[in-house]
C-alpha cells in the first residue's frame, strides 16, 4: 500500500494505493493529524482490497472525527470494496460515495 496526504486548511485528502492490510493499515492513521482537523476524505480509487485491519482504522478515524465534530468520507470505493464496506454494515454509519 501507498498513500499521499494533501492538507487544504482544515481539510485532508488521503489518496490511498494498493491493498489496505494488517501492516500497512496503521499508516492510514499515522498519517493523520487530526488536531482542529474539520473534514478528512479517503480517497479510494485505486485500492482493490481491504482487510479487517483495514476497515478498523476507517472506524477509529470515523469516530475521532465525530468526537471532534467533524466529518470523514470514503470517496471513488471501488464495487468490490463497498461490497465489503456493505457487508459489514458501513454504509450505514459512514459517507460513502
């Protein structure tokens, strides 16, 4: 997995590469400063698979940000990744385009 963080003001794009797995997942975190952080975005697009590692980073960034009143979102999720985010009932608690 690669990933590239671009911080506008109060706002973070994280374009993520390649697999999301066990000992790449805690980068996606690391690579974050959450402080005064308003709107985080993931951008997905090239990512075809997300291990269980995975989808517990994209929760424990989700509820930072809604502890800190802001808003996260999953954008450009490939079928078969939101088939996964689907299957585990993420669609129902986070912004998924």
């Amino acid at each position: 997995m690669e990933y590239k963080t671009e911080k506008d003001g109060d706002k973070i794009v994280c374009t993520v590469m390649g697999r999301i797995d066990t000992n790449s997942a805690p980068q996606l975190l690391e690579a974050i400063d959450f402080t005064d952080l308003k709107e985080l975005v993931y951008n997905l697009a090239d990512v075809d698979y997300v291990f269980s590692a995975g989808l517990r980073i994209f929760l424990q960034a989700q509820k930072v940000m809604s502890a800190n009143g802001g808003k996260m979102k999953l954008i450009n999720v490939q079928p078969s990744v939101k088939e996964i985010f689907e299957i585990v009932g993420f669609t129902n608690i986070m912004d998924i385009e």
